[in-house]
C-alpha cells in the first residue's frame, strides 16, 4: 500500500483491504457505544475512518471514512 493513500483511494479499496488497512496502519482514538451499537473512531493517513460495531451480534456494521465535520464532532 501507499504511504499516504488519498480518502478516494481508500475508498475504491475492496472492503477487506479497508478493514487491513485500518486495523494495521490505523491509530486508534475513541469510541462511545450507543445501544447495542460500539463506534471506533481510527486516524489513517490524513483522514479518519468511523467503524460501526453490533456488540450483541459480535459483527462489524458499517465503515465510514471522512475528513471532518458532524461525524467527527461525536468523538
């Protein structure tokens, strides 16, 4: 992979290529859980991803990756 991928980049990537790459070369930086739902906020590059987690289901939900704003202001 590329030292300092773009976010377009990341996104066009299979999805198992973005779960390696923010769970290799991410840094971790908080979460808060709502629901049965835990949300992980990682630093990759210059931009940051948003990993949903079900607890009860023990399952990875959804994936986001952004730059700023509303979803980082939850953090």
């Amino acid at each position: 992979m590329e030292r300092n991928l773009s976010i377009n980049d990341f996104n066009i990537l299979t999805q198992h290529e973005q779960y390696d790459l923010v769970f290799t070369k991410g840094d971790f930086v908080n979460y808060y859980l709502k629901g049965a739902t835990r949300y992980a906020l990682y630093s990759l590059f210059k931009f940051f991803v948003e990993v949903e987690y079900n607890v009860s289901r023990n399952r990875i939900i959804n994936l986001k990756a952004f730059e700023e704003g509303m979803l980082l202001d939850k953090y």
